[in-house]
C-alpha cells in the first residue's frame, strides 16, 4: 500500500486500529494513502469502510484482499 501511494497511487487500505493508521500515516506521508478502519469479522464494519471509500471515489480500478490467519 505504501509502495504504491509513493507512486502516485491512491489507495485506500483497511485496517482494523486505529494505531495502524497511525503507524500507517507515519511511515507514510502521502496523501494518496487513506487508511480506513474495518474489521472483516464483522458485517456492519465491513458496509461503513465500503460507504467511506464510496463516497470518496466512483470507481475501484484494482482490489487486493490480503488476509492473515493466527494459529496457536
């Protein structure tokens, strides 16, 4: 996501606290990274990121759903 803001790019990323936009933002100075608060796990989070994105932009040229998974 950074990579890609430094180019020009504008990307929204979803993250799930909001240290991680902090930290985001930090290491990132463009404003071409827009860093949304959701959490996957649940419905109603996943609509509001939707709705912040929708109302910033018309269309979504590319879409890169990157998940992780904790095994203990």
């Amino acid at each position: 996501a950074i990579q890609l803001a430094l180019k020009g790019y504008r990307v929204f990323c979803g993250v799930r606290k909001q240290s991680d936009v902090e930290s985001l933002k930090k290491d990132c100075p463009s404003d071409m990274l827009n860093p949304v608060l959701m959490d996957v796990t649940k419905q109603e989070s996943v609509d509001a990121a939707f709705d912040t994105i929708a109302a910033q932009v018309s269309q979504i040229h590319c879409l890169i759903n990157n998940a992780g998974v904790i095994y203990t």
